[in-house]
C-alpha cells in the first residue's frame, strides 16, 4: 500500500486519538500525557478490532432527542416554558408539545386499570 493510500486512514486514527485525549482530559481530568498514551492505544485497538472494514456511526438523534425532551420535562414545573425554551434553544410551541407528549408517556390510563 502507498503512503499517499494510507495517509487519510492514517489522519483518522491520529484524529480520534487527540479526541479521545482531549475527552478524556477535560471529562476525567486525566493528565494529557497519560490521556495522550491511553488515547493511542485506543485507536490501536479499535483499529486492530474493526481495521479494514467499512463502518458506518450512527449519530443516535432519536435517541439523544429522547433523552433532552425527559430533561425538559424534569425541569417543568408548571410555568416556566420560555425559560426551556431559551434554555434548549427551541420554540415554546415545540416546548409544549414535548411536555404534552413527556406527560402522556408518564400518564396511567384509567382503561389499562384492573376491574
């Protein structure tokens, strides 16, 4: 394989060890050298792991999406819809539409009860 092959493949191993340093410095408080070394070998691993195959990363919206409308409406508290939606960057009509959605979620239906 040429160098000029190698050379993107190369970049996205050194390009998720630095994320991965930078991650585990800021979140852990792990010094950067230490980071650093765990960090490149991560990417060793992952590359020996899944190397030469083709791989798509979901970005898991829905999921991240599910997880904010459930803070939202934890930090409901019954009139404070323009302070979410400033806070979340959304509408207040999208606000209340999440709420109204997190409450029916959360909501036993009275026809689901036993007789």
């Amino acid at each position: 394989m040429s160098n000029d092959t190698r050379k993107p493949a190369t970049a996205l191993l050194e390009d998720l060890a630095d994320h991965l340093t930078a991650k585990a410095h800021q979140d852990l408080g792990i010094p950067r050298p230490q980071a650093k070394e765990f960090s490149e070998a991560a990417a060793c691993y992952i590359a020996d792991l899944w190397g030469g195959q083709l791989i798509y990363v979901p970005k898991d919206m829905a999921s991240r999406i599910n997880s904010r409308d459930s803070k939202i409406y934890g930090e409901f508290v019954g009139d404070n819809q323009a302070e979410l939606a400033r806070k979340f960057g959304l509408s207040f009509q999208h606000i209340c539409r999440i709420i109204k959605k997190e409450r029916a979620k959360r909501s036993v239906k009275q026809h689901n009860l036993p007789l």
